[in-house]
C-alpha cells in the first residue's frame, strides 16, 4: 500500500516520509524508518527531478508557486524553512 500511496501524486510522499518520523516517535526498529524514509524522499526527487518536468511543457514543477514566499527553488526553500522555522510556522 505504501508504494501504491505514491503512485496517487507525487507530494504524497511527503505525507508517507511521516511514518518514518511516527516510527521513531514509537522506537521502532529500523526498518521501520530507514525503508520508508528512503523510498519517500527517492521517490519525491524522482517524481519532481524526472516525470513531472517530462510530462510538463515548461519543464519546472508548477507548485513551487505556492511556495513562493519562502524562494525561488527547493532547495532554496528547504533551507529557508529550515534556518527560519518560527517564520515559516507563522506563514501556516
């Protein structure tokens, strides 16, 4: 079900990530967290890095928009979200 989940869409991802964070939370063993956190980040970079810039005309990930405010690129974005999470908390 987990790669079923994300074939749906590709920020879905980001969403099963999650169960890596929850079975940490729960002390699982690692193959509780490694397995699913990689699988999700690998398949997230995959899906923005090769099929929707294939399947798109203007070859970028058109959601980025979105996101705007917090810059220009993911990478860009990530780390703003990162070195600034109180303003990024208060952007939601």
């Amino acid at each position: 079900m987990f790669v079923a989940g994300l074939m749906v869409k590709e920020d879905v991802s980001i969403t099963l990530f999650m169960f890596a964070v929850y079975a940490i939370i729960k002390k699982r063993d690692i193959k509780w967290y490694l397995l699913p956190a990689i699988i999700s980040v690998a398949w997230f970079l995959l899906s923005i890095k090769v099929f929707v810039p294939f399947f798109n005309n203007t070859h970028h990930y058109p959601m980025i928009a979105y996101l705007s405010d917090l810059g220009t690129s993911f990478r860009e974005i990530i780390m703003n979200i990162l070195s600034h999470p109180v303003d990024t908390f208060h952007r939601l």
